[in-house]
C-alpha cells in the first residue's frame, strides 16, 4: 500500500508536526503547500494518496479546495485538519468527500487513527 502523503496547512509550524508524525509511520511526503492553489495544483503534479488539508488557508477554504477535487477527480483521501470545529463546517468537509476531520490541537494518535481509518 502506498503511503504518499501531501500536507496543506498555511503554519510552517503545523507542517512540520504532521511531516515528524508521518513520517516516523513510515509515510512519504510528497509535497507541503502553504495556500489553496498550491494545494491543488500539487494534487495534480504529485498525484498522493493521502492529503491532509486545513480549512482556513490565506486564499482558499479548505471545502472549496474539496470542491476543486471533486470536480477535477482527485482520489487522494482528505483529512481535514482545522481549528474549525462547528458542527455545519465538519458536516460539509465530510459531504464534499473529506474521510475524517481533526480539531487542532490534536493528538498524534488522532491523526494516525484518521489516517488508518482511511485505508
């Protein structure tokens, strides 16, 4: 199973949470993109299985950038990973196709288990 992970997150700080994490689980990190058009232009270059993806990026919402996916037939699995946690936020990241949404701060192993949890 491949394990190629690109992570959108707009802090640097995040990125590297998720990077250490990841990758002491034996992930490949293909990419990190800091705003919505990296985010979806490297979906595309880098075609990963698994893409962890804020909500709240300088130029984009993250359920737009879902949107884009859909739309555009991106396979990757999506967590999301925002510090937005209403009820009607969560309900549309998992309508639009998001396998699983973590509340930061989370946990290492909350974010391993989505990952697991997605196959």
């Amino acid at each position: 199973m491949s394990k190629r992970v690109l992570i959108v997150d707009d802090s640097l700080y995040m990125r590297t949470v998720i990077r250490d994490v990841l990758e002491a689980e034996g992930f490949t990190i293909v990419a990190e993109a800091s705003n919505g058009e990296e985010a979806i232009d490297f979906a595309f270059e880098y075609e990963p299985d698994y893409i962890t993806l804020d909500n709240i990026l300088p130029d984009m919402i993250g359920t737009d950038i879902l949107k884009v996916f859909k739309e555009e037939g991106i396979n990757a699995k999506v967590i999301m990973i925002s510090a937005v946690g209403q009820d009607s936020v969560v309900n549309t990241g998992m309508k639009l196709g998001a396998i699983d949404y973590i509340i930061k701060p989370f946990t290492n192993k909350q974010l391993l288990e989505a990952l697991r949890k997605a196959g």
